[in-house]
C-alpha cells in the first residue's frame, strides 16, 4: 500500500470512531499512535488511574529530572539553585522591577523570594536603587558580574536542554509547546489571584463543579 492510500485508510478508520473530529484532531490522533514507542519503564510502572493525573505526573517528574541536572549543571558557575537563575533571567528581561514583581513571576512566596534576592545581593548578581518616582521602594539591577553570570547560565541551560530534548524532532516539540502553551497561560494568569484561598473554591470556579471543602462537610453533617 502506497503512503497516500495507507493516510487515506487511517483517516477513514478514525472518522468512523470520531465522527466530529477535525482536521487538527486527526492529525493529533495520528502522532499519538503512529509514533508510539514502547513505554517499558514508563513513569517507575506506575500509571495513574486516568490521563489527567498521567499528565500530570509525567510533567512533574520530568520537571524534577531537569531540575537536578540543571542545578548541578549551574553550580559549575556560582548559581546554586534554579531559582536564583530564573530570578536573575526575570530582572534582566524585566525594565528595573520591583523585588515583588520579580518574585510573583516566578510563582514563588514572598518569604522565600526575598531570601533568593538577598542570596542574589551577597553574591554580588544583583544591586538595589531607589524608584525615581517613589523614593519608598527599591528597584532590582544586574551588576556586571550579574550579567556575565546570566549570560553564563544561558550557555549552561543550553547544553542541559540539548541533554534533554536531543531525540525529539523539532515537529514534536513545537506540537508540545502548542499544546501546552494555553494551559501555561492560563495559570499563570490566575495565579496570584488564586493564591491564598483555598483549593475548592478556586477548583469551583474554574470548573464550574461544585466541591465542599472539609469544613463545609463538617457544617452541614452537623
């Protein structure tokens, strides 16, 4: 069977199970299946239960893998943790924020992001100015030692990424950055608002379910 005819087949094939699947869908359907490998190994053996917490696990475990190569990839160049990284990338992209600007776009506490900036400070990376329109707050800056160090990390990060993502064809990685790309944005989005309440009511809103929290059920059982 000619490639043209074996497309034509499988298209006919998943039309029949998924009758208002479109094109986009298909094409979706088709990496999913025909590219396939062997999953031996896959997550430590132990899959959850549905695909939402597959994803989830998936993400957070190569999330930690990552993460370990890249602190020991950066300790070779005076950054001790990711995060001291990621806070030097946001001051540099960022025009002089604030110490809580800088923290809020790393998902980070206010308490532990001010420990990181003070670490940042010691280490010589960062300096702090007065706000020319409101002498009452500070604005972040790299030092050039700062800048020289970023600009270090970003060759360091590079190599850890190639480490990492080698194998996969540029097509498969552009197709998981779409895919993944809302989901990134709509939570970041809604992140400082979400922060400080509690799980259920945010889980409320976005998914339009209802879900009583532990001390509701308590109310209403009494």
């Amino acid at each position: 069977m000619n490639k043209t005819a074996e497309l034509v087949s499988i298209w006919a094939n998943y039309e029949h199970t998924h009758p208002k699947g479109g094109i986009a869908d298909f094409c979706r359907y088709y990496i999913t299946t025909a590219k396939q490998k062997s999953t031996e190994g896959f997550l430590d053996g132990i899959v959850p239960p549905d695909m939402q917490s597959t994803m989830a696990k998936l993400i957070g475990r190569i999330y930690k893998l990552h993460l370990g190569y890249a602190v020991s990839a950066l300790k070779k160049i005076g950054i001790n943790t990711f995060d001291e990284f990621t806070f030097l990338n946001s001051v540099s992209k960022m025009n002089e924020p604030m110490k809580t600007e800088v923290i809020y776009q790393n998902f980070n506490e206010l308490s532990s992001g001010l420990l990181i900036i003070d670490r940042l400070k010691k280490s010589g990376y960062l300096t702090e100015q007065d706000d020319k329109n409101d002498k009452r707050s500070k604005r972040l800056k790299l030092t050039k030692k700062g800048t020289d160090t970023l600009l270090s990390c970003y060759n360091t990060m590079q190599h850890v990424n190639e480490l990492f993502f080698n194998e996969m064809q540029e097509d498969d990685l552009q197709l998981c950055i779409h895919l993944l790309t809302p989901l990134e944005i709509k939570f970041s989005g809604l992140w400082k608002l979400h922060k400080g309440k509690e799980f259920t009511e945010n889980y409320n809103e976005i998914t339009g379910k209802t879900v009583l929290s532990k001390a509701k059920k308590n109310s209403k059982k009494s």
